[in-house]
C-alpha cells in the first residue's frame, strides 16, 4: 500500500520531522495529508503557532478540494470570535478577497463531511494560535487535487487519472494510501482496481525481489572467479620467482674455471742449435743435415721451428 503524502502545520522545532514538511514553503501536490502538530488523543496543539503553508494542484486544470476530518480549536462563542484558527485562501496572498469561506475555528468531525474548493488550484493555509489556554486537539484535513470530467475532456486512464464514482477525476497515484480522496471512498478497498494495484504492486515487489537475488547470485560468483584468477596468478609468480631462483643459485655455485698463467710462465727451453759452426754438443749426434734448425723442447711436447723462426728468437 502507498504512504500518502503528510504535512504538518508548526512553527516549533521538532526532532525527527523533516524542516522542508513544516511551516514557510511551498508545495505542488496530487493530494495530501496536512494536520497540526501534536495530532493526538491525549496532546493538545501548541500555542504561538504562525504557520503559513502554499499547496498548489500539479496540472493547471484542476481544483483544490479540503476535506475537514477534525477540527477542534478553541472558540468563544460558537466560532464567531476565534482565540485560535485556521484560516484558507485560494492564492498565495493572505488578503480578504482571496480568503476561502470556511469555519475557522470550533469543533468539525468527519462525519459531518465538511469540504471547501478552492476553484484556482491553489490554497494557503494559515494556522494561528495565541498564548494564552489552549484546549483542543488541533485539526486533521486531506487536500485533494482533482477535476470535473466531461465530454470534452473525460477522465484519461492513459494519463494516470482515475475516475471517481461520483464522477471526480483524480490522479492514480492516490489510489490505495488509506486515504479516501474521492468523496465516496471508490480509490481505495474493497474498489477493484485497488485490489489489482496491490496484487500488481506485491507481484513487482516478488519480480524485484527475484531480480535483486540473481544480481547477488551474479555478483558473488564474480567476486569468487576473481578470487580464483588471482590465486592462480599469485601459485605462478612464486613459481617463476623459485624457478629463477633455482638457476641463479646453480650458477654461483657452479666453479668457474682459471687460467694458470704461472704454468706457461714456467718453462724449461733446451735449446739445442745443430749448425757446421758450432757442431753437436753431444759426440753421438749425426751432423748429416745440411739446414740448421732449433729444436725447443719442454716438458710436454716438441717443436721444430725453421731457421727463419730462429732468426726471429
């Protein structure tokens, strides 16, 4: 079921209601609920109240009805002379001319169906209390934007209107908020249509609930295959990170090798010159050969070199 829209007349500051609901602004509205404040049983209204509110129907076309369900304010003789009152005007000046007929203070119940248009679509509500005994329980009204179908201009269901029983047209978004805006209660229960708003609105809610659980469905199984790529990643970096470790190690422990360079420094030459001149050193040796040559020995192996590379030693 809608909450109906709900506006409270006072100047006091009060915890917990919103300071854009109370007295000093202005409102374009479909319908509405609007009551002092406290409206209960067993608390009266406050006193130094000076409370002015602007209500103003959404489609320019529309009037402006006010549905009294309470008033008690306090009144000396019969509502001729008012120590409190309420007060409407169908423009948003506080004139006379502009001022609505009305009972401005005394006591109204709902079963006396009390109601006052404002044929401009616009209506401020002034509220009024002085400082001396108060004594009643405040005021409660419903304002109602609506219009008179005719031939020219039915009520149109294809632009959320809904015609009334009694042959108001007013807006669909009123329907079912427990408040009863066509005169003859027809917007809410047992009206038909407001049994197929609830069904329709119930089966939205199950079709959104639905909705809203795949998406959470949808989302956790994102968050887990996220979960799962990046502990993947996370097992391949430490491997790559032991694998470059591993080859790393094995090549600083892997000795690597020197040249001895005191080795080739250390050699024993014998050299031994066969020539005609000097003849062989040893008496054994032949001297057959007629080119002379050098024969460098060392410890490992032999080299013959030519007597040009002799030349060159």
């Amino acid at each position: 079921m809608r909450q109906p829209e709900e506006y409270i007349m006072t100047s006091a500051t009060i915890d917990g209601i919103k300071r854009s609901n109370v007295c000093g602004d202005g409102y374009r509205i479909e319908g509405a609920v609007l009551k002092s404040y406290p409206f209960s049983k067993n608390e009266t209204y406050l006193p130094y109240e000076n409370c002015f509110m602007t209500f103003q129907a959404r489609q320019p076309s529309n009037q402006i009805r006010i549905h009294i369900i309470k008033l008690d304010l306090n009144d000396i003789y019969g509502g001729t002379d008012c120590l409190d009152s309420l007060r409407f005007y169908k423009s948003v000046y506080i004139t006379r001319e502009d001022k609505l007929d009305s009972v401005e203070c005394g006591q109204i119940g709902e079963a006396e169906n009390f109601n006052i248009i404002s044929p401009t679509g616009i209506v401020t509500v002034h509220f009024s209390t002085d400082g001396g005994n108060v004594n009643g329980l405040g005021f409660k009204l419903i304002l109602t934007a609506f219009r008179y179908q005719n031939k020219i201009h039915p009520c149109d269901q294809n632009n959320d209107e809904f015609l009334c029983n009694n042959g108001d047209c007013i807006s669909s978004l009123l329907l079912c908020d427990g408040i009863a805006h066509c005169l003859d209660g027809s917007d809410e229960i047992p009206n038909l249509s407001c049994i197929s708003n609830i069904e329709e609105s119930r089966i939205n809610n199950n079709n959104n609930n639905k909705a809203n659980h795949r998406a959470m469905i949808a989302k956790h199984q994102q968050w887990r295959g996220i979960l799962i790529i990046a502990f993947l990643l996370i097992i391949f970096i430490v491997f790559v990170l032991f694998m470059a470790y591993f080859i790393c190690r094995r090549c600083i422990d892997s000795p690597i090798p020197v040249p001895n360079n005191n080795n080739n420094r250390r050699r024993n030459y014998r050299t031994i010159v066969h020539s005609p001149l000097n003849g062989p050193r040893n008496s054994t040796t032949t001297t057959t050969t007629t080119t002379p040559q050098v024969v460098i020995q060392n410890e490992k192996n032999r080299k013959r070199l030519d007597n040009d590379d002799y030349n060159l030693l």
